[in-house]
C-alpha cells in the first residue's frame, strides 16, 4: 500500500447470544458506529449447533469446542460485515483481548464479559478469515454498495 493511501477492508462482526441477552446490540453497533465504521450488511437469527460447528471448525480440536459451539447456538446472535480502513485491526482493538480479564480498559470485552468464552463478541482475524467468514452467513446480494 502505498503510503498515506486507503487500505479498505470488510469484516465479520458476530454479537454472540450473551451480548444480545444483555441488551447491547444497539451499544456495540454505536461503538462502530462512532469510529466511522459502515455496517453494510446485518442480519439476526440463532444458529444450530451444526452451523456454530461449522463457523469454528478451526477450533475443532480445542478442548473448549464443544461448548463454545453449544453457547453460540444457544440463543439469537446478531452477524454484520462492517467496512472501512483497516476494519479488520480495528474491530479487534474495539473488541479487546479474547479473555476479558486481559483486555484493555474501553473494549467491548473489558466493559461487559463475563468470561473468556462468553465474550460478547466475534470478529474476523486477517482478510482470507473475513472472506471466509463474511461468505458463511451472507450472499453477495446482502451487501449494500
Ligand atoms: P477471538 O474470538 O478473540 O478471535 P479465538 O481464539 O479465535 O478468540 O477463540 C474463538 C472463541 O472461542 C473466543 O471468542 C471464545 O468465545 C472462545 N474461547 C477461546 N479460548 C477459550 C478458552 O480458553 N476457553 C473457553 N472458550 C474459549
Ligand atoms: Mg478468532
């Protein structure tokens, strides 16, 4: 990228069953929102417990598999492809660290997780993740322009 020049990206970004039972859907789509990041595609409904198996199949041999996917079939999330520069770090960073007792004051985790596992939120890692992810839950048609 040259220097100065934009590096616009688009993510997945997941409320998880905890961060809807706790109200926070309008408080996680402000924090976005607040940064100038666009949310360009939303949609809400519960996973089965094949579909959660299906989004972290990378985690399949962590001992936390079965219930990470058992908790996020375990109620409504609601998915989102955001867009803007450098979308991806910056969603992370907005997020904080996976376990919420490491994370950074002012992140999503830090402010409102109970634990490593019911963090809140889920956001994509790198730009073949995202792609990957953001093909899971939506068609091309979803994605406003
Ligand atoms: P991330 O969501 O910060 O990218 P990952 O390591 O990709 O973290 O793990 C995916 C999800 O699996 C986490 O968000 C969390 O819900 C759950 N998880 C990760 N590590 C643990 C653990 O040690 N115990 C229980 N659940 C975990
Ligand atoms: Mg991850």
């Amino acid at each position: 990228m040259p220097p100065g020049g934009r590096n616009v990206q688009r993510t997945l970004s997941i409320i998880k069953p905890d961060g809807i039972g706790k109200g926070l859907i309008g408080e996680v789509v402000r924090r976005f929102e607040k940064e100038g990041i666009r949310i360009i595609a939303m949609r809400m409904f519960r996973l089965t417990l094949r579909e959660a198996e299906g989004f972290y199949a990378v985690h399949r041999e962590r001992p936390f598999f079965g219930s990470l996917t058992e908790f996020m079939s375990s109620g409504p999330i609601v998915v989102m492809v955001l867009e803007g520069d450098d979308v991806i770090s910056r969603n992370r960073a907005l997020m904080g660290a996976t376990d919420p007792k490491k994370a950074d004051k002012g992140t999503i985790r830090a402010d409102f997780a109970d634990s490593v596992e019911r963090n809140i939120v889920h956001g994509s890692d790198a730009t073949e993740t995202a792609e990957t992810e953001i093909r899971y839950f939506f068609s091309d048609l979803d994605v406003s322009e």
